[in-house]
C-alpha cells in the first residue's frame, strides 16, 4: 500500500497484480461529491511483469511465424493441386477429342 504525494490517492496491488486505486477525502468532500453524483471509474489497463511481457511477445511472434509458414504451404499446395487437376482436364478432354475422332460422322 502507498499514498499518493499529495494524499488524495492510496495505492494498493496484489499478488496477483491487480492495482487497485482508492480516492480519499474527507468529510466535507464526501458530501460536496455525493450532491454532485460522481463516482470512480475503472480503468480498461492492467499491468503484467516485464517477463511475463517478454513470454507473451515471443508466443504472439512464435504463431505469426507460424501463422506465415502455414501460409506458404497452403498456397504451395493449394497451387500444386490446381496445377493437378489442370493436367487432368487437358488429358480428359484430349479423350474426348480422340473419342470425337474416332467416331467421325456418328457425333
């Protein structure tokens, strides 16, 4: 726990690194803020360590680059099957002209 220089603020964190902020006043404050219907806000931050920090930018780096791997073979793939069924239309379709042929007149 810690109070602010000015001693408007307390301070408190705990274990699990909550920070928790307390606004002090006294009497005659409370009642001026009561009338005028204010009341505390919550922070959307949080605080983590620096190591825990440090840990989840490596994960987030770790699954982008795997994430862009990933990509690549997708592609690589995707490609090399298109290239495939490519090969099997021309040769379907070089059937179908020989069958065409072959028959002459009767098509």
């Amino acid at each position: 726990m810690k109070v602010s220089y000015n001693d408007d603020h307390l301070f408190t964190i705990g274990e699990d690194g909550l920070l928790v902020v307390y606004e002090l006043y006294d009497k005659e404050t409370q009642n001026k803020r009561e009338k005028e219907g204010s009341e505390a806000e919550y922070a959307e931050d949080f605080l983590i360590s620096k190591d825990e920090y440090s840990t989840l930018k490596s994960k987030i780096e770790k699954y982008e680059r795997k994430l862009k791997e990933q990509e690549i073979t997708n592609k690589i793939k995707y490609n090399t099957e298109l290239k495939e069924r490519d090969e099997d239309i021309k040769h379907l379709q070089e059937e179908i002209d020989k069958v065409k042929r072959d028959l002459g007149g009767f098509y």
